[in-house]
C-alpha cells in the first residue's frame, strides 16, 4: 500500500472499479475536486508511476508487467484483477449465493454464506484512505451493504430457530443503529421468541419515543403490526420455520436479492 496520501487514493478508486476503466477526470476529481492544478494530469502520471514500482517489487520474477495490471487505456486507467480476486469480489459471490439459498427455503447454506461473506470484513471500508466524494459513496454504498448481510444472516438464522444465540448481537446493532426499524423488529421477535414479552414491547416503545423525538414521526405500520402481534401473543410469531410468518406477515428485511 503507497504511503502517500494521493496516491492511496488513487489506487482506491481503481481498486473499488476493478476491471473497469477509470476515467481521468474521475481520478482528477476525487483527488482535486473542482480545484485540479494545471499540472494535475502529469501529477496522476507521477502517482500512476509509484503504484506500477509498488507493483513490480510486489509481483514475483517473470510474472505479468505492472503495465498489463494498472493499464492505460484512452480516456484513463484500467486495474485488471486477472486470476486474482478481490475481498469485495468473493463477499459479492458469497452474499448471491446467500441470497439464492434464502429463496429457495435453505436457510443453513444461507446463514453460512451470509458469515462467510461478512468474514470478509477486516474492519469499516476504505479507512486509511482519505475520501473525495466519489471514494465516499462507495464507503455509504459498502457499509450499507455490509449492514444489509448483518439482516440476511440474522434473519436465516432466526429461521434455523438460533434466536437465543442471536439475542447479543441484536442487542449491539440496536444501539449502533438506534433508529433502523428492520433490526429492531427482529430484536423484538427474537426476544419474544426468549419468553421476553416485556422486553420486545420496551424495545418497541423505546423507538417510538426516539423516533417522534428526533423526526418527529411515528414507527411504520409494518412495525406497529409487529407491535400488536407481540401485545396479543399471535401463535404466528413462534413459527420460525415458516419462511410466510416472516416474509409476508412480519417483514422484517426486505424480501428478496
């Protein structure tokens, strides 16, 4: 990884595109903005340059040039991935593969592959790099996404019936996420799946409070119905192995890939 600031940057953004071309006014704008110096493009040649040393010392004797890597192309620079694969890319395989096994009812082929794709986060993305905005929709877009396969393993696990073993972890991305009203329906359901009635209708009533203090609106009726299906004990709520209990009646995430 190069030390200097930009041209960490630099091979972020191609790194996030991998396989794609960048183009150089992307590059420019994510390094510079609006403010790109007249010597912005021999500038990038320089930072192009300390990426392709970088890799020559890092590839082993007789293999691929660094130009056939990080290749100029016209309009920018393409990083071919080759036969090597990216984290992003085997998370992206993981999380189909999870998401197809969900739709076809294979609730433990989906629950592994929803933890091997999250085992492919080594902590929050892209965070020794500075971001320029188009670095930063990618972090939103990573994060959220990472949040999303949190869900999916959650919900496939409470399908497998491991409500008690998913009851801490809950409880951490409740407070994380104090206002995402998809894992505070789980929380309740998996509480209420613990004998904890009481608790799934505090966890309810503490969203409201948080929700009509800070935005000023009420919770959603998906979750006011939860609510009212944990106030009169509906038999449905137990039922974990019914995928219908959850994805028509209780919604808990939003269906589908």
């Amino acid at each position: 990884m190069p030390s200097a600031v930009k041209s960490r940057k630099v091979l972020a953004i191609l790194l996030v595109n991998a396989d794609r071309l960048v183009s150089l006014s992307a590059i420019k704008q994510e390094l510079w903005d609006q403010d790109a110096p007249r010597s912005a493009s021999t500038t990038l040649q320089t930072y192009i340059l300390q990426l392709r040393k970088l890799l020559r010392a890092a590839l082993p004797c007789g293999t691929e040039s660094p130009k056939d890597i990080l290749a100029t192309r016209p309009g920018g620079y393409v990083f071919y991935t080759g036969s090597s694969e990216l984290d992003l890319h085997r998370y992206e395989k993981l999380m189909a593969a999870g998401h197809s096994s969900m739709d076809q009812g294979q609730w433990r082929p989906a629950a592994d592959n929803f933890r091997q794709a999250l085992a492919q986060w080594r902590g929050p993305s892209l965070v020794d790099v500075e971001h320029g905005r188009q670095l930063e929709s990618h972090v939103i877009k990573l994060n959220e996404s990472r949040l999303y396969a949190m869900e999916r393993l959650i919900d496939a696990e409470m399908l497998l019936g491991r409500h008690h073993a998913i009851l801490a972890q809950l409880a951490a991305l409740v407070t994380e996420h104090r206002l995402n009203e998809d894992l505070r329906a789980q929380f309740m359901v998996a509480l209420y799946r613990c004998g904890r009635r009481a608790q799934a209708l505090e966890t309810f009533r503490d969203l409201r409070d948080e929700l009509v203090a800070e935005v000023g609106v009420e919770p959603s009726t998906r979750l006011s119905r939860l609510h009212q299906a944990v106030l009169t004990a509906d038999p449905r709520l137990d039922d974990w192995q019914d995928s219908a209990a959850l994805t028509e009646h209780w919604p808990l995430t939003p269906t589908g890939s």
